[in-house]
C-alpha cells in the first residue's frame, strides 16, 4: 500500500458515502463526521505524488506557527499566499477601504470573469502594502488569535501567557510516559475574534520504543486543498520535535471531524483519483546542524526523492 492510499481512501469514502450539506461558504460540500488516517512516517514522508503539493508553502507556514507569528507579513515575504484570503477580508471591510465592492469575493470570483480581474488585482495591491508597509501590516496584516498565538502565547485568565511547543517539549524530554502531551488551538474566547477559527484544534504525543507519534483532532477539513497541507504539515512538526528530543518517527494520527469534499472541487478529486502514486517515496531532510525547533529557517528543510503529478488547481472556500 502506497504511504498516501489512506488519504486517498477518504475520498473515495466522502464521494460514495458523504452527506450533501450547505456550509458557512454557501459552496456546498460532500461530508462525513469522525474519519481517521493513520501514516507510518519511518517508511517516507506523507507528501502526496498524485497531485504536486507545495512543500515550500507548509515549512514556511508551519514556522510562522512555530515563531508565534499571527501576521501575514512574514508569509509573504516567504511569497506564501495561503493566508491573503482572510487578511484580505479584513480589509476591505474596514472603513479605510474605498475601492470596488468585494461583497462575498469568494464566490462571485470563482463565476463572474471581470469582478475576478478586479479583485485579483485588489489583492495584489493589498499585499504588496503588507510587505512594504509595516503600520499597514500591523493594521490589517493580523488575523487575531491563530495558531501562533495559541501555541506560543495562550493568554491566561492572571494575564500570563502559556508557551504551549516549549511546555510539549520539555514534557517529552522529561516525562515521555505523560498521557498530557497535548497542545491546544481552541480557545472558546478568541473563535469570535480570529479570522478563521482553529481547523486543527488539538494534538497530542505519545512516546513508545523510542519512537514520537502524534494524533491530530482536526474539527473541519477541507479534503483536497487543506488536508494534504496539514498532513504534511504534522509530519514534518513531529519529525521536528521527535529530533530536538532524541527520538525516531513513529506515526502520524489524523482524526478529522467534519471531512469536506467542496462540491466545485469534486472534478479535481476525481482527476486525482485516476493517478496512480509515484513509486519515489519523499524522504525529509532537516539540517543535521539544527537542533531546537525555534531556529530553523526555510533552507534547513527540504524533501527529497519527490516526483509528483502535476498540481491541480481549485479554488478556496473563504
């Protein structure tokens, strides 16, 4: 069996069994509730070959998390653009925004071919602001309490903060047999506040023979774009950590919630349905001279022996 096969499965499961439902985006999904993949990582790393998956985009995402960042600016200047759709939103529903309406541009850009030229253009120009102007960035760059700032900064109710990655790490180091391992996103005080609500709302480690797995309880998923991102994305957080504590790979756990296939992505799942997985399984590299998770940049990860199908392209749901 292919290390993908279990993602790919999902699929096949949410386009033969999934249940129509209307959703926040009015696109429409395929969904199941409560589906788990499990990904043996010592046997390769769990990027997909079916369709080319932008490994470039995850490291420097799951950085940007890891530095307790919530700004898009960093993102861009990396030329990551998987963020621009909810600081955009912020924007030109701002008061300081005057340019052409951009009421539900999701949507209207994915059927009306001019408002798409506009609003693309309007994002352009937003973010290039972001990048080159920092009171701009810290204005409406900022997407509230995301994940960096649960992970490194969860603010208590005495006013203290909680790093969450350093408090996992230590306990990993110190007591491997804890059944507390856990970092969590969901902050019943900030959903209201963030631009997107954590998806990827908690994890946990577990530690047996010498070996780190991880479990990730993803409430919403968002099967063709964003889930073969957090699966790598995942991998690559518990190769990070399994290194800076001395321990080998064991599994990745991928338990999801709400599964979602969009219904203006069924076309594109069943393109990739119709590939067959490469024979090259990816492999991670990380620099051998990098030890914590806090000083890695961009070049000290990279995969190798990846030989993927050529991309497929869908539009995001905002």
């Amino acid at each position: 069996m292919s290390l993908e096969e279990p993602y790919l499965q999902l699929i096949r499961d949410v386009l033969d069994h999934g249940y129509d439902k209307d959703d926040r985006t009015n696109t429409g999904t395929k969904s199941l509730f409560g589906y788990q993949m499990r990904f043996d990582l010592s046997q390769g790393f769990p990027l997909l070959t079916t369709k080319k998956v932008a490994f470039g985009l995850i490291k420097s995402e799951l950085l940007w998390f890891l530095k307790g960042d919530t700004n898009i600016q960093y993102l861009l200047k990396h030329k990551n653009h998987i963020w621009d759709e909810w600081a955009f939103k912020n924007w030109v529903e701002s008061p300081e925004y005057h340019g052409t309406d951009m009421t539900d541009f999701g949507l209207r850009a994915q059927t009306d071919v001019d408002f798409n030229q506009v609003y693309q253009a309007e994002k352009v120009k937003f973010c290039q602001k972001i990048v080159a102007d920092d009171d701009f960035a810290q204005k409406y760059g900022n997407l509230g309490d995301v994940y960096g700032a649960q992970w490194r900064q969860w603010k208590t109710s005495q006013g203290e903060t909680i790093d969450q990655i350093k408090n996992v790490i230590n306990d990993i180091k110190t007591n491997p047999n804890s059944r507390r391992l856990i970092v969590t996103a969901w902050n019943p005080e900030s959903v209201p506040t963030s631009a997107l609500p954590p998806c990827h709302s908690l994890f946990q480690f577990y530690v047996a023979n010498g070996k780190l797995s991880c479990q990730l309880y993803q409430r919403s998923g968002d099967i063709f774009l964003g889930v073969p991102f957090n699966i790598a994305s995942y991998a690559l957080l518990t190769h990070l950590i399994a290194k800076e504590c001395g321990l080998e790979v064991g599994e990745f756990v991928h338990t999801l919630g709400d599964a979602h296939i969009y219904k203006n992505h069924i076309t594109q799942v069943q393109e990739q349905l119709g590939r067959t997985p490469s024979e090259k399984i990816p492999q991670l590299w990380l620099n051998p001279d990098k030890q914590s998770v806090f000083d890695y940049d961009v070049q000290d990860i990279k995969v190798k022996n990846y030989d993927p199908a050529p991309a497929i392209k869908a539009p995001v749901a905002v």
